[in-house]
C-alpha cells in the first residue's frame, strides 16, 4: 500500500486492522487521505488511547512486524494539519462485545469538499 503509487481517489477508503502493523503510520495516513475522496473509515484492533501522546510502535522479531498503540492525540493533530477540519472526522472508541479485549479505535472521514 505504502509503496505504490494509487492513481486515483475512491468514493470510500476502508482499512481494517491494517494500522496497527504499518511500520510508518503518517505515510500510511498520508496515502489513505490522498485515496479517500469522500469517506474513509479506519479501524484498529489494538486498542483506543485518546491518553497517549504519541504513538506506541513495537517491533516483534517473531512476527516480523510492529504492533501499534495509535495516539488520537497524534492523529487528530495529523488530520489537520493535512487539510482535513475537525467535522470531517470523528475518532472513537467501539465495544467489542467481548468482557475479555479492550474497545477498539475507529477512524471515520467524511470530506466536505
């Protein structure tokens, strides 16, 4: 996804658990908001962190891949510096249903223009 060069926007970007193992989580940012033409929709399995300040990246040897805490902090920051305003994205915790895992973080964009 990173390293190809999409040339077109879609009506709808959706990515599910895709950022929480991306080894640049702006470059993957970047290139979903250049794709998303109207509404984007982002979810992450691995937890909800409007507390964190930056994100959490960790490297596993055995899986060959990072495991990501995303900051809301880091993203909001992000989308607006990136042109997004703040009523075209919401970023949200979403119940799992289960007792034993923690909310996810859900992602959703709806551009204006």
């Amino acid at each position: 996804f990173s390293k190809r060069n999409l040339p077109k926007e879609y009506d709808l970007v959706y990515a599910h658990g895709v950022i929480d193992n991306v080894y640049d989580i702006e470059l993957f940012l970047k290139i979903f908001l250049k794709c998303c033409k109207k509404y984007g929709y982002i979810h992450s399995y691995r937890g909800y962190h409007p507390n964190l300040d930056k994100h959490n990246m960790n490297w596993r040897d055995v899986d060959h891949c990072f495991y990501n805490d995303i900051s809301v902090k880091q993203i909001k920051q992000f989308f607006l510096k990136n042109g997004l305003t703040e009523d075209e994205f919401v970023i949200r915790s979403q119940e799992t249903g289960s007792k034993n895992t923690k909310p996810h973080a859900v992602i959703e964009i709806t551009r204006k223009a």
